[in-house]
C-alpha cells in the first residue's frame, strides 16, 4: 500500500506557496503523493478564495523531486481536452513523468456546472467525460488528432510536448459507490478512486463495501485484467502503529492499493496547521 495526501484548492491551499510548502513536507516525511481538489466555486454561497489546482501542483512539483502529484479530481467535461492535455504533459514533464491523472464529473454540478451556463444533465457530462479521456489519451500520443465526436470537433492537430510516462499518464476515475456506471468506467483505465454513500469525506468505508466494489472492477477489467489497477481508498488514519494496522490490514487483504489520507469534512480541512501536524507524524506504518 502507497500513502497520499488530499487537500483543497481553497482556504490555506488556495496559495501556491502554501501548497509547496505542504509538498515538501510530505516528502520528507515519507508520503507517496499529494493529490489536490479541483473546484471553482464548491459551494458558491461559502465565499472563499480558491487556487488554480494546475498553479498549486506545479508549486508543489517545483518543490519536490519524489512525491507524485496530481488532482483528485478534475472533471474533464468542464475543461476543454485540448487545454488540459497540454496542462497533464507540462506537468509531467517539470516533475520528471510524476503525474497521476484522477478525473471524474466534478460537483456539485449546479454550482460548478450550472453557476456558468453550462450542462447540468449527469448524462451529458458522462458522455463529454468519456469522449474527453479518448481525445487526451490521442493528444498524448503525439500523432495528429482529427476527431468528430458527439461534442468535440478536432482537425489534424498534433500537441507537442508529450507526457514523459509512456504509454500515457496513468488515469484514475472517481464515482459514487454502489453506483456501477463509473466503475466501469474506472476499469477501463488504471485506478478508480470510489467515494461511498455510507462514508463522508474523511470517513472510512467498510471492508465489505470495498471488498464488493474491487470484485464489480475486476469483473469488467477483461483482457486488462492482468495489467496493474490501482484502488484509492481515503479516511483519517490512526497515527498508532497497531491501530492503523487494524484499520488498513483488511483493506489491503480486499484490494486496496493507495490510503489517500484526508481531513474530515467538518474538521477545518481547508487549514493548514492541522494538516502540518498530521503530515510530520509520517505515513501509517503497517
């Protein structure tokens, strides 16, 4: 199991200073990663200042030279492909190939969708989402790109520079579990980071649930079956050596490759001093 960091694009985390700070600190501590939110408004009636989550990882990868980086997530269908594709091979390349891509439909949808005039139907965004990750992956590849899709028109286009990792970045897809629509998806690909109805942000799922949901991946991994998959699982960790391996024991045993280590959501996770404190106390040590 790999050990990550999940913070805001707001509060403290809006600077990208901060956010290289966080960075460093990570990685002399020991963690694997730093994976950082990104929204434009969350929740518009909570005026806050927010950072572009592309600024603060490339604070972060200036700063660091091990950790690997990248948003958690990005929704692909309110970014244009061709923009983030570039923004992906930019950073991958400052961090010397260290970018993990997670993508999902982003929320709350009427206020990051709907505030800016754009789609709030969820099968839109699936089907822009979807049709999003083909075009990045043929960006990536450094060929020419002509595409007529359902809501992307490209013409011979070839983006240059290509990401440093090969075939491409590897991409993580988020989505509700036990809803299956974006599991599957996350099978197609090289992660999935499930968020669960039974467990808010910063609270651990039960076993049971990530065990049903490694084996519903699994099954629709097909002839990918046997290439890497990454499981992101997220809570507040125990900093006791045996607690913590009481907790994250049996969702390693079901599948879970990354803890991806989170505030929970009522507990100042947009500030930086606690998570300093949790930050130096290390990674859970199994």
């Amino acid at each position: 199991m790999r050990f990550s960091l999940n913070i805001p694009n707001f509060g403290d985390f809006a600077d990208p200073r901060t956010v290289a700070t966080v960075a460093t600190a990570a990685e002399e501590a020991g963690w694997d990663a730093l994976f950082v939110w990104d929204h434009v408004v969350h929740e518009k009636r909570l005026r806050r200042s927010f950072g572009d989550p592309w600024m603060l990882l490339t604070a972060a990868a200036l700063a660091t030279t091990r950790i690997a980086l990248g948003p958690m997530v990005t929704p692909v269908a309110r970014r244009r492909p061709q923009q983030l594709a570039r923004q992906v091979s930019t950073l991958d390349v400052l961090s010397g190939g260290r970018v993990i891509l997670g993508v999902g439909l982003g929320g709350p949808i009427e206020d990051e969708y709907g505030s800016f005039g754009e789609s709030t139907n969820p099968k839109v965004l699936a089907e822009r989402l979807d049709e999003g990750l083909e075009l990045l992956t043929r960006y990536w590849s450094g060929e020419s790109v002509t595409h007529h899709g359902r809501h992307y028109q490209v013409e011979d286009v070839t983006l240059l520079p290509t990401p440093v990792q090969r075939p491409r970045v590897p991409i993580w897809v988020a989505g509700f579990w036990p809803h299956r629509p974006p599991m599957r998806r996350a099978a197609r690909w090289e992660g999935a980071i499930p968020l669960f109805n039974s467990a808010k942000h910063g609270q651990t799922p039960s076993v049971d649930e990530v065990r049903d949901l490694v084996g519903y991946v699994r099954e629709h991994r097909g002839a990918l079956r046997d290439q890497p998959f990454d499981i992101v699982i997220g809570g507040a960790s125990p900093t006791d050596p045996a607690h913590a391996r009481d907790l994250l024991g049996p969702l390693i045993d079901a599948g879970a490759t990354w803890w991806d280590e989170r505030r929970p959501i009522h507990e100042e996770l947009d500030r930086l001093a606690p998570l300093m404190r949790r930050i130096e106390q290390g990674p859970p040590a199994l």
